[in-house]
C-alpha cells in the first residue's frame, strides 16, 4: 500500500516553507510545499499559508530533522 501525503506544517509564507522543505532534503526527507500561491491570489484570514507535505512513513524523521534544524517543535 502506498504511503499518503502528511501535512507536518503551516507557514505564514512561501520563503519559510522552502526553507523548511530544504532543510528536510539535507537530511534526505523528499517533501513538498502546497498552497504556496493561494494566500497571495486569495488574500483573505481563511486561506491558510503554504503547508509542508511529507510520505506518511516519514513524519516522525522530518519533525526530527525540522525541530534540530529550526528549533521548532511540531
């Protein structure tokens, strides 16, 4: 059975997304960043920020690699 996309996290914009996207890619967690265009075509409180997607067999990894590489917690 195939893995599902997760979201792991929510950013207030685009840049803070990739960065995090990045940081996972250093530490060889493929994920991907959805909604990046809506808040800006849609500028209204109910669009949400651009999320941050991994593989469901990945979450507990990427919230590692994001809380030492940020230091956020997830």
């Amino acid at each position: 059975m195939a893995d599902k996309l997760v979201v792991i996290a929510q950013f207030s914009d685009y840049i803070e997304a990739e960065m995090a996207r990045q940081t996972l890619a250093d530490g060889g967690v493929e994920a991907v960043v959805t909604g990046a265009n809506a808040s800006s075509v849609y500028p209204v409180p109910a669009i949400e920020g651009p999320e941050l997607q991994v593989l469901d067999s990945q979450v507990r990894r990427a919230r590692i690699i994001l809380k030492s590489g940020q230091g956020q917690e997830l």
